[in-house]
C-alpha cells in the first residue's frame, strides 16, 4: 500500500465491511503486529540481527491498523451525531407537546 490508490482501494473494501468483520480484521492485524515485536524481541535477545528474519517484518501492519482504526472512529462518530440529533428531537418534540 505505497501508493494514494492503493490506500483508497483498501479504505473502499473497509467502508464494505460491516463492523463484526471490521472488528476481526481489526483484531487480527493486531495479533500480526505483535508477533512481528515477538520475533523483533527473540532475534535482539538471541543475537541473530533483524535483517536475518525471513519473512522480514511487515512495516505494512501499522498502516493498515492505522487506516482500520480511523474506520472504526469514522463509525462510532457517525454513530454518535445520529444518536445526537436523535436524542435533541426528542428533546424539542417534548417541549413543543408541553406547550399545548
């Protein structure tokens, strides 16, 4: 995901997802990242340099977690004016039935 289409491609199949699969991604990207830090950790430990990991750690994990996040803050927002606006109508439909 280097480049501007690649990231609004994948942000497209985000927006797809419906938020069980939004959350499992969410969770999976981060068991990824933390295996990454635990191999990190084993080779810095052990003395075998990272550059001998093989695969070498993924530096696309943080930038998909990050774009993963702000879907999900992206939903609860959304969620939350919806809630909002819909709580303040209720607010000014009881007001204007105890005028009458």
């Amino acid at each position: 995901m280097d480049t501007a289409g690649e990231r609004a491609a994948f942000r497209k199949r985000l927006v797809d997802l419906d938020n069980v699969e939004l959350t499992q991604w969410a969770y999976l990207v981060g068991l990824a990242q933390r295996i990454d830090t635990e191999l990190l950790a084993y080779h810095a430990l052990f003395g075998a340099p990272a550059s001998e990991l093989d695969p070498p750690p993924s530096t696309e994990l943080a930038g998909i977690q990050l774009l993963i996040t702000q879907e999900i803050k992206r939903r609860n927002a959304a969620k939350a004016k919806l809630h909002t606006l819909h709580t303040e109508g209720e607010e000014n439909h009881a007001n204007t039935n105890g005028s009458h």
